[in-house]
C-alpha cells in the first residue's frame, strides 16, 4: 500500500492518552475497537491498557453503566482528584468518548457529550464502474474510488479501515457506499453484488458505522420484471425479497438511499405515483428488519426552457413535497439539500425543510467541493454550514433536521482529500452534525491541533489564518449576493459567467444591461419567496430588508440600487471581486512563511494548489467584472484595471 496522509489521527496526537495507565472494562465488538486503539497507544508511548475490574485504580477508568439518559452514543467524563472517568450507557459512547480525551489531549475536563441527532451520514458518489464522463467518483476531486476500481472490488481495505477509523473519530456513524446516480452495474450490488456490499460493512461496522447502499428505483426492472410500478403486488414482493437477501448478509444494514425521478433517474412518476408511494414501498420492505429509506428530494425540471420565466427550480422540492407532508411511513427519511437549488457557495435554506413538520428530514450539504473549489481552492465550509445550521440568515436547519447527511470529499488520494486542508471540512462536517451549535473557528483548531499534534503557534496561527474565512474569500471572487451558477457548464470549475444563462438546468442569474438577479417575490417574480415561514417570507421579499447576501436570489435590481452595506450593487460587484483575488495572493504569502514548518509533500502539495488558486481567482476577478462592466457601462468608483 502507498503511504497515506494520518489525516487528524498522527500517532502523536495519541500520546497523551498514551501515557496512561487506563481500565477498560466490557465486551462486545466496539469495546474490542476501543481496546485496540488504546492498547496501541500505550504500547507507543509507555502506558498501559487493563482489562480486568480490580486492582487499585489507573489514571483512566472507562466503562458502561452511565446513566440511561446518555442514551446509545453519549458519554459523561469526570474529572477531579482521583482518576478521568468516563461512562456510557452503551459501547457507542466509549468509542466517541475515547475520541474526545484525545481532543482534551493533556487537558482532560468534565463534560456529558450526546449527539444532536442520530444519524449523521456520508454518502459517496463512488460508482463501480468508471463512468464515461464522471468517472470512478462522481464530482470526486481526490483521486479514485476508496472502495472500487474500474470495475472491481478493492482487495486490499486497509484504507476503509483507516477510514472508519477517522469518519467515527468525528461522530460519523453511517455511510451509502455508491453513487446515487445508480447505474447497471452498480444495481447489482444489492443482489449478485451484495457480497462486496457485506465486506465492506464489515469493516465499518468495527467503528460503529451502518452501511447503507444507494439504490435503483427501477431495480425490479433492471433485474427482469417488466414494471418498477409502486403499487404492483410483484414489485412489492421483489424488493421485500432482495431486502430480506441484504439482512441475511448484512444483520445491521442502514437502508437504502434513493435518488427518483431527477435528472433523469427513474422514479415513481413513470407509473402516475407519487413519491410517497415509492418511498413507502421500500420503508416497507425494509421495516421488519429495522432499515430506512433516505429518499431525496432533489426533484425539478432539468429540461427547462429558459425564455419561460415562470418556470422557477428553486420552487421545485418544495412544490413537490409538501403536498405529501405526513404521508412518508416513520422508516422513510426526506433528504433535502440544504439550499434550494444546487450547493452554490451562497444561497438561502431550502424553504422545504421547515415546510415538512410531519416528516422526517435529513438535511444535505456537500463536502465534496463540486462549486466550492473543487477541492484546489482552500474553502473552509464549516462557517458557511454553521450559519445555515443556525439561520443567520433565514430559518435555522437544525430546528428542522431529524439528521444530517453530507456528500463525501474523500478519494485514493495520499492526503485522502486532493488538497490536504480539504480534510478539515470532513472533520468539521462530522462534529457539527453532532453538535450544529459548535463553532466552525474553534472546530477548525481542533482539527489544526489533531493534524498537527506538535504544532509551533506559528503554524497554528498561519493554518487559522488561511482557512478560517477562507469560504468568505471564495464568495468574493465567485458569484455575486446569492445569484449562483456562473461555472463553466459541465465540469463547474472555473468562471462562465453566462454558462447556464441559456441552459435548460434552470440556473440563471438575468443580467442584461440595467441590472441583474432573478425575482423571486410574490409580487413580480416567480412568488418563491412564499415559500419561507414568517418572518423570513417578507424579508426576502422586500428589497431593502432581504440580506445582502441573498438579494440576488430574490430580486432582479438595478446596478445603481444601494445594498444595506451602502455601495451600488455594481461597486459592490468590482469591490469583491478585487478584494477577495488579492486575499488569495495574501494567502499564498503566509503559506510560503510555513516552509520548513511541515512535511514537505503536504507543503508542496498545498503551496501548488494556491498557486492554482491564485490564477483561478483572477481569473474570476477579471471574467466578472469585464462581464459587468460591459453589461452596465458603469466605471469603476476606484479607476481598477477592469478589461
Ligand atoms: C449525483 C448535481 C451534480 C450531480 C449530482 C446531483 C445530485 O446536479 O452536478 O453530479 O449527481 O447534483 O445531487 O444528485
């Protein structure tokens, strides 16, 4: 096997806990896990690890028997004269309670630790197969498949069990394996493929993690029946038949995952029915066995015309679902993304999250950087996730999500990632989903002191420094207050400011020559902004009270209106874009001060990437503003170079 990056697991940051003497009283697989880490830790650094119940007491003592109300994964740690305690009622809670000593390092505190929610789940876009045009990982930007490989089952998992390591050591516990774009190969993993699928739970299982699996909706279909149709007795009957096939293998499979009728992907409309009635289908087959169905709700019309302004996809999910609200059986989890059109790198919450009171949501972000950099931008996304969680801007996420589930970043890449400090928003993602109240400026030191357990302050500072607004950086240089979608059509990397303007994905942002935006207001536009509850409905309807950063989004304007900072909507424009490509040249300026100070494959790798970094966002500096400039006629307040 090639080297491969620690990631935010060096053996040093073992070395405090390391050092102990430590009891670890239980059985059963996850105790066995735990048992495993610790004993490797004491035996690099000099403690010791004692599994027996007497003795006089160690510098540690964990164990079960905490109280029931930390329920199946939290964990209660005490500290005082005597030794660190620390109590779970169940074994999930030693395993994320060993993780969080070693994020208290020297420094052990008392604290009780339960997660938000209960599932917090990754969902790779691995395909088995490499597809002709996305390739082995669909928006993959760290190499290949961690799972396949042109066709073929990895041998060697070695790397998985690296990986379920680190995905729990965040409070990760369940993945879907494949891509939710289900192709004729990857269908057979829930039948003759199903072994593959059971190997590779059995690896996750040893870290608490439930593998789920991505399926086809029409799988009947693919497997010889001649209808996919919900409501047929034969197709009802074939999915409780492959479903009770998948728990014979897998006892503890997480669910199905399903992406239906959207962009292409069949799905219950082919046979008049609606999404309840296809999610239910499946809650049903897997019920007995106590599986879920993520069903998403990513549903809009991908063949749009674009001279037809009333068609408005971000209207489409709410549009859609709603109407079903309180029809989903218990075992079926409505995954929406979080904004309502795509992972732009600014938009509002998806007005169907808060819309869906009577079913279960899960709400989706995207780690993977498909429109934020595509993992060669340094793009911190924990501060962007954090304002949604809390509704900084509009209504707070984590008021309405049962879970939370993110797009994995992840690859056969040696830093696992591409660019090493894309690793921080894996980390990140795993500890807001356990706790949304966190703050992303602290969660990112906690993963610098992990990464870099020996850190000098001045590598510490520089890493903060880099990353911390490094999202806020991306924003300015990119699409202007919440308008979205000005990538290259395709592949999204890079500037095309007109690249979906005429398209038929639904993604435009209106410019012509007096102004620009897309007017959603009940009103004039396309009345998306109804959508939202009070208070958010009328503040995003009215221009002077809807969020700078969203006013795009919600409304077409002049060039010359003033936004709420003050400036015209064009000065605003150029200002950005100037400012957010020269803090990029600010930031390749300190990564060069760290020369020496870290590995030098990481360093180089990094230090490629924003010189990458800085090419593209002055590329986006001068395609946007030239665009605006020759749109409006409007000069430059400060007489920049614009072309
Ligand atoms: C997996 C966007 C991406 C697609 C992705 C889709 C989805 O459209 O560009 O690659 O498909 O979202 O989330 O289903």
């Amino acid at each position: 096997m090639d080297v491969v990056d620690p990631a935010w697991l060096p053996p040093d940051t073992w070395r405090a806990i390391g050092r102990r003497r430590i009891r670890l009283t239980g059985h059963g697989l996850l105790v066995d896990t735990v048992a495993g880490e610790l004993g490797q830790a004491c035996a690099r650094f000099g403690g010791e690890l004692v599994r027996s119940t007497g003795g006089p007491p160690c510098d540690v003592e964990m164990g079960l028997g905490g109280e029931a109300a930390l329920g199946a994964e939290g964990f209660a740690i005490t500290t005082g004269s005597g030794p660190v305690r620390l109590r779970a009622h169940q074994p999930h809670g030693l395993l994320y309670g060993m993780f969080h000593l070693l994020r208290l390092g020297d420094a052990p505190a008392s604290t009780t630790c339960r997660p938000a929610v209960p599932r917090r789940m990754l969902d790779h876009w691995d395909n088995v197969d490499v597809h002709p045009v996305m390739g082995q990982v669909e928006r993959g930007y760290a190499g290949s498949s961690l799972f396949w490989r042109a066709g073929a089952p990895r041998r060697d998992l070695t790397r998985v069990t690296t990986y379920a390591r680190m995905l729990a050591s965040c409070g990760i516990n369940a993945v879907a394996l494949n891509n939710v774009n289900v192709h004729a190969t990857e269908a057979r993993l829930l039948t003759d493929r199903l072994g593959e699928v059971a190997e590779l739970a059995g690896v996750f299982r040893r870290y608490g993690i439930r593998t789920h699996l991505s399926v086809s909706f029409a799988a009947p279909v693919l497997h010889g029946l001649d209808t996919a149709d919900p409501l047929d007795v034969r197709v009802r009957r074939w999915w409780e038949h492959a479903t009770a096939a998948v728990y014979q293998d897998i006892p503890d499979f997480g669910g199905y995952l399903v992406k239906a009728d959207s962009e292409g992907r069949p799905g219950p409309f082919t046979y008049g029915r609606t999404h309840a009635d296809g999610a239910n289908l499946l809650a049903d087959a897997l019920a007995p066995h106590g599986g879920v169905v993520h069903w998403r709700a990513f549903v809009y019309n991908h063949r749009q015309d674009w001279r037809d302004r009333s068609i408005d996809r971000a209207r489409a999910a709410f549009d859609h679902f709603t109407p079903h609200d309180g029809t989903f059986r218990d075992n079926v989890v409505l995954q929406v993304k979080h904004g309502p059109m795509d992972f732009q790198a600014r938009e509002p919450v998806s007005p169907l999250i808060p819309a869906m009171p009577r079913t279960r949501i899960g709400v989706e972000f995207q780690i993977t950087q498909e429109y934020t950099g595509q993992q060669r931008h340094v793009c911190y996304l924990a501060p962007m996730w954090s304002e949604l969680l809390r509704g900084t801007h509009g209504p707070a996420l984590a008021d309405s999500a049962s879970e939370f589930v993110a797009v994995a970043n992840v690859g056969d890449d040696p830093f696992w990632t591409g660019h090493p400090l894309a690793q921080a928003n894996l980390y990140a993602f795993g500890r807001l989903a356990w706790d949304p109240g966190l703050d992303p400026a602290a969660v990112l030191d906690e993963w610098i002191t992990l990464t870099f357990p020996d850190t000098p302050a001045r590598l510490g500072d520089a890493l903060h420094a880099i990353m911390q607004n490094s999202w806020a950086t991306y924003e300015r240089y990119t699409a202007p207050l919440g308008v979205g979608f000005m990538v290259h059509p395709g592949d999204h990397y890079g500037p095309a400011v007109d690249g979906y303007e005429y398209s038929r994905w639904g993604t435009y942002h209106h410019a012509d020559r007096d102004g620009v935006g897309v007017d959603r207001t009940v009103t004039t536009g396309t009345g998306q902004a109804a959508q939202y509850p009070e208070p958010w409905r009328r503040i995003y309807d009215s221009r002077p009270d809807c969020p700078d950063e969203l006013v795009l989004f919600f409304h077409h304007l002049p060039y010359t209106h003033v936004l709420r900072s003050g400036v015209t909507v064009i000065q605003h424009i150029y200002d950005t874009h100037f400012a957010g490509a020269d803090e990029v040249a600010v930031m390749r300026g300190r990564w060069a001060e760290l020369s020496g100070t870290l590995p030098p494959a990481a360093y180089e790798r990094v230090a490629e990437l924003l010189d990458e970094q800085v090419r593209s966002a002055g590329e986006w500096r001068d395609q946007v503003n030239s665009y605006f400039f020759r749109k409006s006629g409007v000069p430059d307040a400060h007489g920049r170079r614009i072309y």
